[in-house]
C-alpha cells in the first residue's frame, strides 16, 4: 500500500523534539494516542533509542502505520494498539507508560470524547509520567491567531463536534483527573506544546 505522508508532521518534528528531548530522555516508554502517519514515532525513537515506542489509533489507521513501520525498520517502536478512546480499557496488558503523547488529535475529537480522553489517562499514566499534548488552542476564549480561527470554523462545519479546544477547559480535564501543568510552550504555525505530570499520589 502507498506509505501514509503528513507534510505537518515533517515540519513541526524538530521544532517537538527540541521541546520534548530533555523529557524523553528520563522516560523509557511512550503511549502515543493517534499514531496517524508514525511519523513521529519513527522520527522520535529514531533519535532517542532508550525509548520503547507504543503507537495506537483507531483500526482503519493501522495498515498505514504498519507500511511506515516496516520501511523505516525501528527496532523501538511498537506495531500499533487499536485504540479509541471511548473503549473501557485501552491497554489488554494493563501496562502504564512513563509519557503519554498526543498530537493534532484534540480539535478532531468530539468534547465527550476529549472528556474520555483525560479520563483513561490515569489508567495508563504512571505516578509522575507526563501527558504532552500538541496542537492549537485558544486561550480565554480567543483564538491564537486569524488561522486558527478560520480553521475552527473549518473544523466545525464538518458536523461532527471538531473544534480547536480552550486550554482552560483541558487544564480543569487534566487537574480533575490528577495532573498538574507543568509547561506551555508556543511553537510555529501557531500551536502549543502543553506537558502536564501526574501527582505521585493515589486518585
């Protein structure tokens, strides 16, 4: 089959990695959440070897993960998990991960399905394990820039509840299931990076 190709994800790959390198280096596993291309997760591994890589995403994405995976012949990346977010249990093996990762997923996704996103976290997380999310957002309610608010609009006129999501909300998500943001970097194409750590604490 014809290799899936993100040309966002050429370009924001390095600008990523510059935020995230000193955070992969002190982790040894890795859930990617929406694995899409595996551009990330070949490029990123790639460049951290310690990591062991977990893609996923939703079944009709893995043929196109796998293509990527068996060209680029990374030994520490996993062939990918079916993953939805709305399912009990996103793990068979009940393991946890030091990083959970996530890029241009949340304005895709539904709000009940961003709701269930951060609720399974704390099933896969570990205690102090940090959740990185990419993408756009707004900000009290106001778009970063008048791209994103046209690409919102574009998003919401699909009909099927995408949106570019308020950082507020997904802060109260994060702190309601036990995280505490950690940064917000601002990265090109008017997107952010926000880690978040899970509180060494029961939930």
């Amino acid at each position: 089959m014809e290799i899936p190709y993100s040309e966002a994800c050429e370009r924001n790959k390095d600008p990523i990695l510059t935020v995230l390198s000193e955070h992969f280096k002190h982790a040894k596993s890795v859930l990617e959440v929406g694995s899409g291309t595996a551009q990330h997760a070949i490029y990123f591994s790639q460049q951290t070897p310690n990591l062991s890589w977990q893609t996923s995403d939703r079944l009709e994405y893995h043929d196109g993960i796998l293509a990527q995976l068996a060209v680029a012949g990374v030994g520490n990346v996993l062939p990918p998990l079916e993953l939805d977010v709305n399912q009990p249990v996103w793990v068979e093996n009940r393991a946890t991960y030091d990083l959970i990762y996530t890029a241009n997923t949340i304005h895709i996704m539904a709000e009940p399905d961003v709701v269930a996103f951060f609720s399974g976290l704390p099933k896969v997380l570990k205690p102090d394990g940090k959740l990185v999310i990419y993408g756009p957002f707004k900000y009290a309610g106001k778009f970063t820039s008048d791209s994103n608010a046209a690409f919102d609009q574009s998003l919401r006129s699909r009909g099927v509840g995408s949106g570019i999501r308020d950082f507020e909300w997904l802060n109260e998500l994060a702190a309601s299931c036990g995280l505490a943001l950690l940064s917000d970097h601002s990265m090109p194409a008017n997107n952010q990076c926000l880690i978040w750590q899970r509180k060494n604490e029961p939930l």
